[in-house]
C-alpha cells in the first residue's frame, strides 16, 4: 500500500501536532510505502529531511513562488497535483494546522483527488478491500480506496532510532506538477484577510466565591442557561439572498438578510444543486464535524471560497463580511469572498450536557474527588490538553483547539490555567466558574466566578450539594 501524508510546517518550525499523529498512523501499517508531501518555502526541506528518519524513505516539497499566499481551496488544488502523481491508495491528514484551523485542506483535496473520505479518525479499525475507521463525531465508518483520512490528536509521534537513515526529498515546482498558475497561490485564492486585530473577547469580569457558595453558584447559572454569542446587529444594507444548510445558522443569517432559504439535505451534490437553484449571495453552514466537512467539499466542488469558524457577520456594500479567530485564537481576522456566493461556517451551538467539569493538569492529586464531584451534580467530564497528555484523562475528553469545542449552560474548570488553546474551545459557555490556587491564573480572566482554591480543600468546606 502506498500512503501519501501531507503535513505542514508550524510557526515553530517543527511538524503540526495533528500531521505529527497522521504521520505516525501511516507509520503502524505493515509493509506500507509512506511518502510526506508538503507544500511552503525551500526551508521545509530540512524538516521533511529529518522526518524521512522515522520510516518514509521519501518526500515531496511542493516550493514555488506561484504557490505562496494561498488559502485553503489553492492549497488543495496544488497539492492534488501532487498526489495525482504519486497515486496513492490513501492520503492521511491531520484534522487541521495551528497555524488557519480551518480543517478544511482535507476535505477539499478528497474532492480534487476524487477519492472517498473520513474525517475526525480516531482509530484505523480494518484493511482489506476497504478502510474502516472509528471517527470522533460520527461512530464507524468504512469507505473505499482510494481514500483520504483526516487525524485526529491519537498518538505520538516516535522519535528516531540512532540506527535511522535519511531518506530524500525532491523539490517540485508549478510546472514539475502542471499547475495553473491562476489556480495557485494568493491568485487562486478567492478569500482574503482584509484585517486583523488582537482578539479580546471572551474576557469575562470574574467574581470570587469560596466554596461554600458554589451550589448557588451553580444554580443560578443554570437559571440563566445562556451561552455566548458574538452575533453582531442586524446590518443596515442586508444581501438579497442567503442560503442556509440545516437551521443552526439561521441566527447569524438574519443579521445579514431578510430573505432566508434552507438546505435540509446533507450531501455534497444536493448542496451544490440547491446553490445552483437559489442562487444566494451567500451560503451559511453549523460548526458541527458533518457541516464542516460537507461546507469544504462543496467548495471545492463549486470552486467557491470558504471561510471557518466565523463568530461575526456583516455586510459592507452589499457584500458578506467574516469575522473568524486564528492562530490559535489570539487574533480576529476580517474575510471577504471573490467569489459569490460566499461560504461560511458559523460558529452555532453545540450539544452538549448542562453542566461540564473540566479537570486540569493542577487537579492531577483529586482527579477522583473531581469525578466524583462531577456525578454528583450530573455534569460530563472534560479535560485540558496537558491533562491528557499526561494520561490522567482520555483525548476523547478533550477541550480546545486541538480537541473539541462544548458550549454547556455551566462550565467548571478545576486545575485549568486557561491557555488560548482551552479557552478556543470552552469560551461560548454560558457561565464559567474556575477553581485555582494560582490567584494570576488566566483562566479567571474568562470565569463569572472564581475560587482561589485547590480542589483538595473542597472536601473540607460544609458543601451540601
């Protein structure tokens, strides 16, 4: 089996953490022939050369100028140039970069390769005729070859042996490929950043509490039951025509249009067909894993541009105006669309308990006390990234950038510092309470409520919950 694993450079020149689990992934398949594609500037080349130490005998970096500047949708269409000829049986992703967390080069290039997908793998089930995955969101899956997986955060990526050779990488332009220079790059990008800002929302006016006053804490905020929206009022000029793909982003389109229709089919060509009809001014898609997945194939099927994770619309002169977080959260950029219609996901509401405990790294010597904890008052378990990895809870329970995003009536996080990385995926619940000892810990800067605590002295205080 030949296997091709993109991957991309991080800001801190090392391998994405999600290709890095991708990559070792296709490393576990017996007898596999693995070679690393990426795409980026000549200095790439080092790091794919000292990656060919861990088991891929070669690989391809994909280094022109035509190719910088390039969103999503050009990203994809070089890189399936690349793939058509290395022809592989399966192409391996990690779910997204750090760097745009869009998750959307996986899926689109699945519709440029013209292969089957699965998306949020969380394990590689079965081989045979077909591919079987379990995936994160959506249960068992099995496709045909040839298929392209995105990864999920499953593993660790090994290191080499003293014993490890290096392998070679070849360097491929446009016209090593056959690309359309119009297709590549910034000039085949039809979305562009016209602004970024420092992004400050979230922050929240903390009050402390002891313990003894959490229980009415807790009661009130489930009274209110309100998550956090960052919908803007309604615009002034609205579009004449916007589709919507299920009703979860009926909210966010009615800042923007009086003239709602609705998709309630959930496939790529039914999608693409309804757009053909309706022909709106833009087309608005639910953050959940199926939305996200069928909004960047029915990009790439249309050759539309598509922005993520959008927490604000507008319009300015009649066209739609985006406003998404990136590079981990820490700033807000403001896209347009070249294209029409323009494409969207939108940031709707996820399901998710009423109540959510989050243990942290800090809650390492209670972490029963807060399970414990956590049943009593009937929430679901959650964890942080450094929670995980250091095994005290599983990756299935993780919350933030590189795990899953929950929006409960009441979260409480215990032995959480409040990293931008946790914070992406918790900061839409409706109320936050923190439990720290660390009286500057950030966390309290995104918390209603406060207690300057360990979790331990919990079990001191005359709580009757």
């Amino acid at each position: 089996m030949k296997i091709v694993v993109c991957i991309r450079q991080g800001a801190d020149g090392d391998i994405s953490p999600f290709d890095a689990c991708a990559y070792e992934e296709a490393l576990k398949i017996e007898g596999a022939e693995v070679i690393l594609l990426s795409m980026g500037p000549p200095a790439v080349k080092d790091l794919l050369l000292r990656l060919t130490r861990l088991g891929a005998k070669r690989a391809v970096l994909l280094c022109d100028s035509a190719f910088a500047g390039a969103d999503t949708l050009a990203t994809a269409y070089t890189l399936s140039l690349a793939v058509k000829k290395l022809s592989p049986d399966l192409i391996m992703c990690g779910r997204q970069t750090l760097i745009g967390d869009t998750a959307q080069v996986g899926p689109m290039l699945s519709v440029f390769a013209k292969t089957s997908l699965i998306t949020g793998v969380m394990s590689i089930e079965g081989i045979g005729k077909n591919i079987t995955c379990l995936t994160r969101d959506e249960g068992e899956k099995t496709v045909s070859f040839p298929a392209l997986l995105t990864l999920e955060r499953i593993n660790n990526l090994r290191l080499p042996s003293i014993t490890s050779k290096l392998g070679s990488v070849e360097v491929l332009s446009a016209g090593d490929i056959g690309a359309d220079r119009d297709k590549c790059g910034l000039a085949g990008s039809p979305t562009r950043v016209m602004a970024t800002r420092e992004n400050e929302s979230g922050r929240r006016k903390c009050k402390f509490i002891s313990f003894g006053e959490l229980k009415a804490a807790i009661d009130e905020s489930l009274k209110k039951s309100a998550p956090v929206t960052e919908q803007s009022p309604p615009s002034e000029e609205k579009l004449k025509k916007v589709l919507i793909v299920g009703e979860s982003p009926r909210g966010f389109a009615q800042t923007v249009s009086d003239n709602i229709s609705v998709c309630n089919e959930y496939s790529t060509e039914k999608i693409a067909e309804k757009i053909g009809e309706v022909k709106p001014d833009a087309v608005l898609f639910g953050s959940d894993a199926v939305s996200k997945r069928l909004a960047a194939t029915v990009a790439a099927k249309l050759r539309l541009g598509l922005c993520a994770d959008c927490t604000r619309l507008a319009t300015n002169s009649k066209k739609l105006v985006m406003y998404r977080p990136a590079m981990s959260g820490s700033v807000i950029a403001q896209i347009e669309s070249l294209t029409v219609p323009a494409m969207a996901t939108v940031r709707t509401k996820q399901k998710s308990s009423d109540i959510v405990v989050a243990a942290g790294f800090g809650a390492k010597n209670c972490l029963k006390e807060v399970e414990r904890f956590a049943k009593e008052i009937g929430a679901d378990m959650a964890a942080s990234r450094k929670a995980v990895d250091n095994d005290l809870l599983p990756y299935a329970l993780q919350v933030g950038l590189t795990g899953k995003t929950v929006s409960p009536a009441v979260y409480i996080a215990i032995g959480i510092s409040g990293a931008v990385h946790h914070i992406a995926g918790m900061g839409k619940s409706g109320t936050v309470i923190a439990v720290n000892p660390d009286k500057n810990a950030q966390i309290f800067d995104y918390a209603d409520y406060g207690i300057i605590s360990d979790f331990e002295n919990y079990q001191t205080q005359e709580v009757n919950l």
